[in-house]
C-alpha cells in the first residue's frame, strides 16, 4: 500500500492492480472541496495512462460516502465578495463527473452511508453502484434554492417511469433497497461485509488475466457479497409509482402539485397513502418555486439529451443561479439552512404563479463564448447502467 498523510483529503492506496480512493473530510460528512475535485480529476486522468490500474474503488470515511459540493465554503465566499467561487466549484464538479462518466476503468462506489448532491455525480455514473443498509440517497439542492445537478437530468431521466422527476422535485431520500430496485445501485452489499468485498475485488484482481478481467467478472466478485432481492420497506414510494407516473408526468410544476392534491381527495386512498402524499406536496411547496421550475425543465430535456448535452445545460443553469440575476434563493437558501439556520427561507419569487417562461428561459440561456463549459475530449463514454450486468 502507498503511504499518506491522514490529513489529505482525499486518501490514496495503491496494490498491484486497485486504487482506493478515500475522500477523507468525515466531519464535513466529506463535502467535495475545490482541492478534492482538482486532486480527483488528477487521479483519475492518471489512472487512465496508468496500465497497473485496472479497478477503481471509490469510498468516503466516516458516516457518509459524500454529501455533496462544499456549498458552505461556497457561500462564506460569496459574503466575502468572492462571486466567481461558486461558478468555479461547479465547473470542477461537472468536470469531474464527465471524467468518472468517460473513465475506461471500471469504478466501485462504495455507498456506504450519505450520498448526496455531488456525492451522487461522482458515483451515480461509474460502472458499479454498491449500496449497503446505511446508505441514504438525495439531490436535495431544491430546498436550498440551487437544483440537482452533476448529470442528473441524465441518470434521473432514465430511472423507471417518471421516478427521477419524483426524486429530483421532492428531494425525496432513498435507502440502500430502494436504490438497488430503482436502479441508482448496481449492488446491495451488508456494510459488515465491506471488509471481505474490498480483500476480494483487491486478490483476485491481481490473479485474474487479461483476457479474463472484465465488467461481469468484477460484478460476480461483488454478487458473492450482495443481497439479491431484499425487500422493500412498505413505505417506500416505489409501492406508489401508478401515482407517482400519473401526477409527475404533468407537464408544469403546478398542474404536478394539482394532481397531487386531487390524490389526496380520492376516496381509495389509505392511511399510508395520505401520508406519503401529505410529505410529497409539504416537500414541494418548501422548496425554492424557481428551482422547481428550473430542476422539471432541466430533467425533461435531459430525456433527450447526451451525457455532455446534460452536463453543459447543467453548467449554464448553475452560473445563472450564482450570479442571481432573476433570483438570488440559493444565496437566501444558504442564509436560512446553512447560516441562520432558522430554516424559514424567503424566496423570490414567492410562488409558482409569479415565474414566467422569460425567467425561466434565462437560466438556459447560453454564456459568453469563453464561459461555457469546456470538457476534455474523451474517447469512451459509459452509459448509465440501469441493466443489470
């Protein structure tokens, strides 16, 4: 094993053919600073040339495997009157996503706890996916005036049925079952047993040969490991797709909250049905009503767009929210979640029916020549694996 300092951010071990990626700010439950975005995609363009790196294992120390961008860091620029830092944040994050998305070594995430936001991108689009009974999976971003980003209007798009505008609108929380059965994880795997996945994937990589060493032999590694069809929580909305196809299918986020509340007037609906409904409609009207607006677009759009197509579209809608033009929620959202804390954003617009499709346009609207996003040039490009493999 390599040797590293405990106070490096991101932890760096290396075997004869693994590297272990450990992103190392537990009591920041491992935000992603602009210094492990900027040493990640170092690592993982050294890994491609890299010919001893033929797996990739992704995992977080502490309680949580990510929980997003370092929004905090974020916004403490922000009042000091730095306002290029946010927009600099989300170009390393989108940048690092693509890479992780057009890596051509396969990647294990190890989910292990909280995943969110950022969390999310620099996982949700590599090869292997493995949740355990800890993990709790959300874009939240909705109720802090941003919206859910890191290629998620190409992952969220893809899920079953109108599922990831469910997720992406309501910041719902998933666990380690849901994820598997929605396709967000590939693998299910009981945390106690990490330990032996990690000493398997690492042995019988350096045994397998070259003609042998493929993605359904690292899958089988981690199969012998998984739980393979656990079951559901009985709360769980995956029980409420027919509602959930029905009303987020809509076209607006208003003719969405609509059909939600006809749901809830049905006579049919049960005990458990009207709570879940009740959170689903508080969840929405919580939220910034211009992110909502932002974050169903984006997703619709994402259904027929590319991975790189997303990941633009995601970087102009973000330097947009930065600079705050039409509205500055996420700076409030910040106060009132992050800072205050007193949790009582006052958003601007304050309700759905003040936002028209002009501001709504703005946030898509293209930037200057020289601001766009530019990723690398890469030559393979993975595709979110829904599939089992």
């Amino acid at each position: 094993m390599a040797s590293f300092q405990l106070d490096d951010q991101v932890l760096i071990q290396e075997t004869l053919f693994v590297r272990i990626l450990t992103l190392n700010r537990p009591r920041q439950l491992n935000a992603l600073s602009l210094e492990m975005l900027s040493r990640l995609s170092q690592l993982f363009l050294a890994f491609e040339d890299d010919a001893n790196a033929k797996l990739i294992i992704l995992k977080g120390k502490g309680r949580a495997f990510c929980a997003g961008g370092d929004v905090a860091t974020v916004h403490r620029r922000f009042l000091e009157g730095n306002l290029k830092f946010g927009e600099k944040i989300g170009e390393k994050l989108l940048t690092l996503t693509y890479l992780v998305a057009t890596c051509s070594k396969p990647q294990v995430s190890i989910l292990n706890g909280i995943v969110m936001g950022g969390g999310v991108g620099i996982s949700a689009h590599g090869k292997f996916r493995v949740a355990t009974e800890n993990s709790i999976f959300a874009m939240p971003e909705n109720s802090l005036g941003l919206f859910p980003d890191v290629g998620s209007s190409y992952f969220l798009s893809r899920l079953p049925g109108f599922f990831g505008e469910y997720l992406g609108l309501t910041g719902a929380r998933l666990d380690g079952a849901e994820m598997l059965a929605c396709g967000l994880a590939t693998h299910l795997v009981p945390s106690a047993k990490l330990s032996l996945l990690e000493k398997s994937l690492i042995s019988r990589t350096a045994s397998a040969t070259s003609s042998s060493f493929d993605l359904a032999f690292i899958s089988a590694i981690i199969d012998e490991h998984s739980l393979q069809q656990p079951a559901l929580n009985e709360k769980s909305a995956l029980h409420k797709m027919d509602v959930i196809d029905k009303c987020f299918s809509r076209p607006t986020v208003e003719d969405i909250l609509s059909a939600l509340e006809k749901e809830v007037t049905t006579t049919d609906a049960n005990k458990a049905g009207d709570e879940w409904l009740a959170s689903t409609i508080r969840s929405l009207k919580k939220a910034s009503p211009m992110s909502l607006k932002i974050c169903l677009r984006s997703i619709r759009e994402g259904r027929v767009q590319a991975m790189d197509e997303c990941l633009a579209r995601e970087y102009r809608i973000s330097c947009h929210v930065m600079r705050g033009q039409i509205s500055k929620d996420f700076r409030e959202g910040c106060r009132a979640i992050l800072w205050d804390k007193d949790k009582k954003p006052k958003w601007k617009p304050s309700s759905l029916e003040l936002i028209t499709e002009h501001m709504v346009d703005h946030y898509f609207s293209r930037l200057d020549g020289d601001e766009e996003l530019k990723l690398p040039q890469r030559c393979n490009l993975n595709v979110f694996a829904n599939a089992k493999l």
